[in-house]
C-alpha cells in the first residue's frame, strides 16, 4: 500500500472545502453547495462556520416552573481541560452491564449497535441506566446515514461515533446528519424526543452543537491516507483508530499486532497528535487497547480517549476462567478436611 509520508503532507489543519462525487452530492445540505457547478462530476462542499440563532421553544408556562433534569457532564470540556477518558464498549446492549459500567467508573461508555445484536432503539435502555449513574454515553451507528444518525441522536447521548470513514466527504456528510437546517439536514423533532428532555429543555437548540461529540473511525488503508484531512473537517471532534480492519484491509486479517498495521497506526496516530497541537480545540484522538497495545500505552502515547475493553469479552474471559478453575481444583467434590469442612469452599467464595 502506498502512503504518504509525513514529511510531504502539511500539519496545519485543512481548510473544510472537499470534492464530493456526483453520487454524494444529493445528500450534502444546499447551503453547503456552489451555486454553479462547473464540472458536473465533481463538487465542492464548503462548511459554513456561521451559526443562525434558534428560536426558543415556546411555553405555556414558564420554563422556569418546569423540573428540568440537570444535563449530565458532557465530554468536551473534559477533553479540552487535559483529561485522558477512559471508557467501554458495551456490545451487549445490556442495560444491567451498562449500569455496572457507570458505576464502576468508567468515563464513557459506548454502546455498539455496528457489531453488537442491539438496534437503536435497545440503546435507549442503556442510556438511561447510564444517566442514573452520570456516565456519558456515546452511540456507534451501523453504518453513517441521516436516518440511523436522527434515530441516535433523537436518544440524547453524549457523544455518537461513525464506522468506516475513509475521505474528507464522508466526514463532512457525518457532520451534516448531527446538525439541523440550516447548517445540516438531521430532521427536526426536537420538542418531543428524549435529547431535549421531551421539549421541557428549552435550552437544547442553543447548545446541542456545542454538546454532542462527533466521533468518526479511521480503519482502513484509504482512510488513514487521508487521515489529515478527515480530522480537519469542521465538526469532526475526535478520529478513532481501528486497529482491527486496518490490518483486515491491509490484507493481515486479525494481525493488527504485525509489524506492518503497527507501523502504520502510529504514524497516523502520530498526525492525528500534531494537528491536534496545533489547534487545542481538537481533533482529539481515540483508541481501542489490544493485548499487544494496552490502554497504558495508548494513554503514554498521547491517546485522549482510550477504549479499554468490551463487556462481553470481560464476561467471556471471567466465565473460562472460572470454569477452569474448578476444573483444575485438586480437591475431589464432596472431600471433607479433619474439620468436617470441605476443602477449597473458602478460598473459592472469598476471591
């Protein structure tokens, strides 16, 4: 696979304008389309940094009278401040695992509705046994579309992670499904839907920009040639690493520890990093610990948020080893000490 080399592409943060195949150009808003378009396969899209100011919602009685759930502490001004997240990915979808998960401590929890057997509506579950325990949730569509994008958001997490993003376009379209009209196409159903608390946050259209993480992957050889200009995208907050179709796509299936995937990880990671220096707004960087690559390692290297584990993985090891180890347990079932006692019961219960 060829790829460019640091030394020959430019670390200052690209400016948001891409061209966009024909095919695309029907799903990018129209505000963020020329007026002309001179070649009619190519088109350049161009992000609108200006923001319009949302009407607020209107009430019968004041807001003020409302009980208005505080919102939960959102992830950007902790990533701003320093902080290095650590989190989960829950592909259960088991809302009893997210809630240990919140209590256990971990900073954010992302809930996999790509790979695990849950859609977007088993994510509301989650959600709400993770907002009882004040840990951010973030969401990982299927696939990036306006459609399954609404459905996510309309929950209210924190945070929402895009698989398989491989050129500036597709990330610019990602940002476009998180954004409303003008500066984006995600539909409008804001006053009933759970991210503004069902239309009692009056506050929500003022901030909800400010508020959501967007999170797109970078897991391919396509993808990470292009990895400077994926993260310059204007509303792209945080590139993912996927350690794991980057080797599959570099022909090393389930080889993301060889020498080769490992050599081209860092080196995007490594871009990812200078960009980020030179603008402290972002992007930030995002990982997933492997056991060749543990989450100490992505955090030494400069990983802002770092996935340290998937909640049936942690399951799956727990219950063979614990079957292994009555398996092995020397002492015959039913064998009783000079004590009247049976040996190993002990020892057993009290780990």
């Amino acid at each position: 696979m060829a790829m460019a080399s640091s030394s020959s592409i430019s670390a200052a943060r690209p400016r948001p304008s891409f061209l966009a195949p024909k095919t695309l150009v029907g799903q990018i808003p129209a505000i963020l389309l020329p007026r002309s378009i001179p070649n009619p396969n190519l088109t350049s899209i161009a992000i609108s940094n200006s923001r319009s100011s949302p009407l607020p919602l209107k009430y019968s009685t004041s807001p003020s009278e409302l009980a208005v759930a505080t919102p939960s502490v959102t992830l950007k001004p902790r990533l701003a401040a320093g902080e290095t997240l650590y989190g989960l990915f829950l592909l259960s979808s088991s809302p009893t695992l997210a809630e240990i998960a919140g209590l256990a401590g971990y900073d954010y929890v992302v809930i996999d509705v790509e790979h695990g057997p849950g859609g977007i509506s088993d994510a509301l579950s989650c959600i709400r046994a993770l907002a009882a325990t004040r840990t951010a949730a973030i969401i990982r569509v299927p696939e990036p579309t306006a459609a399954l994008t609404k459905k996510a958001l309309d929950l209210g997490p924190q945070g929402i992670m895009f698989p398989s993003i491989e050129n500036p376009e597709a990330a610019a379209l990602a940002v476009s499904y998180c954004r409303f009209p003008p500066r984006g196409v995600r539909g409008t159903a804001h006053p009933v839907v759970r991210a503004s608390g069902y239309g009692i946050d009056d506050g929500y259209l003022s901030r909800y920009e400010e508020d959501l993480l967007i999170m797109v992957q970078v897991e391919t050889a396509p993808g990470v040639s292009q990895i400077e200009a994926i993260a310059g995208v204007e509303g792209v907050d945080c590139v993912q690493m996927g350690p794991l179709d980057l080797s599959a796509s570099m022909g090393l299936l389930w080889d993301p520890g060889n020498k080769k995937v490992r050599a081209v990880l860092r080196e995007a990671e490594g871009r990812v990093l200078r960009i980020g220096r030179e603008d402290r707004r972002g992007p930030w960087l995002g990982g997933f610990a492997m056991p060749h690559d543990g989450p100490v390692e992505l955090k030494a290297r400069g990983y802002h948020m770092v996935a340290g584990a998937v909640d049936i993985a942690m399951f799956r090891d727990a219950a063979v080893e614990d079957v292994l180890r009555f398996r092995r347990a020397e002492v015959e079932i039913g064998e009783e000490d000079d004590d009247g006692e049976k040996r190993g019961d002990a020892e057993y219960w009290s780990e």
